[in-house]
C-alpha cells in the first residue's frame, strides 16, 4: 500500500497510538522524561521509531553509567 503521512498536533502527553508511529520531535528540558517514559513504558502501541532532539545534559544524564 501506499504510506501515508499523518501531523498530529496535540499535547503530546495525551496522544495515544492507534496505529504504528515515527515520534519526530524537539522537545524541552523539563519535559523530557515524562515524554520518554510516556512512550516507552505507558501506550500500549510504542512508536517503531523515535527520533527526539533535546538537550546534550539531559541525554548525559540518561546514558551515564552507573
């Protein structure tokens, strides 16, 4: 079939997937995490992909080591 591409503007927080997604987005410091853990662990359709610009601090804090 042919792919079609749907925007969806709304809160992001209380978008839920009916269908396979791409998640593109730039999304601020102080909503980072909760837009993360919303789309990794709360919907039950998880986007196939996630492509999310944010800051290099908070993308340290993630990936650091423990």
């Amino acid at each position: 079939g042919v792919d079609k591409l749907t925007i969806v503007e709304q809160d992001v927080l209380q978008f839920i997937p009916t269908q396979s997604s791409l998640l593109i987005a730039n999304i601020p410091y102080y909503i980072t995490s909760p837009i993360l853990f919303r789309f990794l662990y709360e919907v039950d359709l998880i986007p196939s992909e996630m492509i999310i610009l944010m800051q290099k601090e908070v993308a340290d804090k993630i990936t650091r080591q423990k």
